[in-house]
C-alpha cells in the first residue's frame, strides 16, 4: 500500500492493519523518517515536501513490486507526507512484510534508497533567515 497525504500516522495502527491480513507474517521492518533541526551545520526550523502525486504513486508502486518479487515479500506500505512540517514531525513510513527477518531487512532498505534518491520529492529547508530547496533527500 502507497499513501501520500499531508495528514500525520500512526505507525502502530498503519502496521497492524497490514499485519492482521496475514497469519503468515514472521518479520516487520520499519523505517520512519522524522524532521530533524540540524542538517548541513544549519538549524533548521521547518521543511516544505512537494510531490508530484502522480508520479510519486505510479514510481513507488513499481518499485515496491520489483521489492515484493525479489525477496518475496508479503506486503509493503509506503506512507509520505507532504505539505508545511515542524521539527520532529514524522515524514516517511516504509514498511516491509515477509515470512523472514533478511528479506524484510533487505526490502525496507532498498525501497526507502530509491525513495531518497529517485521519487518525485522535493524538500525545501526554512532556516532563521533563509530557505533552500535541496537536490535530494539526504
């Protein structure tokens, strides 16, 4: 499942949703991104994410199906918000389900790789004086 929305989750409830579709599952693997107040030696006070929706839908589905068949995965969930976020605030969910700890492991790694260095995000940096929009989630 691929969700962008601007609207915060709750990463228990968005898991076990998932979770209670399948008697199968033995592993779980999380990633949960999180706005932080430094990045480059500057304090950062909040970020913007644009997202083409889209396409962000449309490239994180075929990547999170390439992921499914090449470790077998039960399920994905992919959750990204967008919009005005404040310091702490959760940006990214990526959620990985298999019968198995490695592929899980592998999986949530790989998906949430592509998600920084490939998908139709763009995050724009507000500092005390100043913005900047940056190349790439790093």
């Amino acid at each position: 499942m691929i969700k962008i929305q601007k609207e915060n989750f709750q990463v228990d409830y968005e898991i076990e949703k998932i979770k209670s579709l399948s008697n199968e599952i033995g592993a779980v693997t999380n990633f949960i991104g999180y706005v932080r107040n430094i990045n480059n030696s500057k304090k950062v006070k909040s970020i913007y994410v644009e997202v083409y929706e889209e396409m962000a839908i449309k490239s994180l589905k075929k990547i999170c199906e390439n992921a499914k068949n090449k470790w077998n995965l039960i399920d994905y969930l992919v959750i990204h918000r967008f919009g005005n976020l404040s310091i702490n605030d959760k940006i990214v969910l990526v959620s990985t389900f298999s019968k198995h700890r490695k592929e899980s492991f592998e999986s949530c790694n790989f998906i949430m790789d592509y998600l920084k260095k490939e998908a139709p995000f763009w995050k724009k940096e507000n500092y005390e004086n100043e913005s900047k929009w940056l190349k790439n989630f790093n």
